[in-house]
C-alpha cells in the first residue's frame, strides 16, 4: 500500500470528524468558562438561572463527549467510557430542568459524580494510552475533575453560596484546561498531516 492509498483509505466521515474533534472541546471549554464567569458574578441572584445554566452545560457537554467518542483513535474500552460520561452528562442536564428549586442541592452531589466519572476517564485514558495528544493536560484536566467532583459528592455544602463560588471556580479551571487541550490537539493534528 502506497502513502497515497494510506491517506485514501482514512478519507472518510469519521476521520473528518477526527480532525475536528478540537473545536468540540474547545466549545466545551468555553462554554465552561463562560458558566463559570456568570455564576461567579451573580451568586446570590441568578439560582434558578445557575441551575438552568449548569443543565445546559451538562447536556452540551454530555453531547459533545458522546460526539468526540467516535472521533477518538483509543481503543473500544475507552471510546464506550468516554460515551457513557457523555450520556451520564445527558442525563444530569435534564434533571436540572425538572424542578429547579428543589434539585440545586441534589445538583451538586450529581455534578460531584459526573465530574468524578469525566476525571477517571480523562486520567485513565492518559495514563493507558502513550500517543494521547496532550496527555500531560489531559491527565491534569482528570486529576482536577476529579478532585472537583469528589469535592462535591463528600461536601454538598449547606451554603448554595459556597456551592456557587467552588462550582464557578471548578469550571473555570476545567474550562481553561480543556481551552487549552484542544488547542494542543489541534496543533498536533496538523503537525501529523505535515
């Protein structure tokens, strides 16, 4: 088979979809900033629209991971992990939108697990696979998930205050984080299209 054939054989909808897995993370990371900057700006006002922002969070996020499972080159174990945290996300964004009073507490402990699976599965893929592009900020990007997350499950705090400033920081720094990873994918695609 000749280089040429090589790069036919590839061609196709899921190697589009590859090359422009990075957008989707970058969505996801600015969209967790954005989150994180409005819920820090408006603590005591905007519960009902930090439970509604937090929901469609989760459900842009869970669609985006669900997406970049089948744009991923791992292996069949980490693509259906990385699914599952997708369709777990899917599924917390909804139930934010069923009461918003009353699931805002319930919300936290929710965050904490799907955090807490979206850290493993960005740590355990880090750690498994060795041509990971940007594995070093992918297993950071899974050690601060998951730190963030066993936070939330541990401590659902008494303060919806307190929840608001750790929830609005944690986003943030997740969202800076994953900015950053896709943009080291990029760079990385392009470099192995060269």
């Amino acid at each position: 088979m000749t280089i040429s054939d090589e790069k036919t054989a590839f061609e196709g909808p899921l190697h589009q979809l590859a090359r422009s897995a990075w957008q989707m993370l970058l969505l996801i990371g600015v969209l967790a900033v954005a989150l994180g900057v409005i819920v820090l700006a408006w603590p005591g006002k905007t519960w009902v629209v930090a439970g509604v922002l937090f929901g469609i969070y989760l459900v842009a996020s869970g669609f985006g991971y669900m997406v970049a499972a089948f744009a991923t080159h791992s292996g069949p174990a980490m693509r259906v992990l990385e699914f599952l945290t997708g369709a777990v996300s899917l599924v917390l964004g909804f139930f934010c939108f069923r009461n918003v009073y009353d699931s805002i507490m319930f919300l936290a402990v929710w965050i904490g697990i799907s955090w807490l699976f979206r850290g493993a599965t960005l740590l355990t893929s880090a750690l498994a696979l060795d041509r990971v592009p940007g594995r070093g900020w992918q297993a950071f990007v899974g050690v601060v998930t998951v730190i963030g997350g066993g936070v939330l499950i541990v401590s659902p705090f008494s303060s919806l205050a307190v929840l608001t400033l750790v929830g609005g920081c944690w986003l943030i720094a997740i969202g800076v984080v994953e900015v950053i990873n896709a943009l080291q994918v990029r760079r990385r695609l392009k470099a192995h299209a060269a």
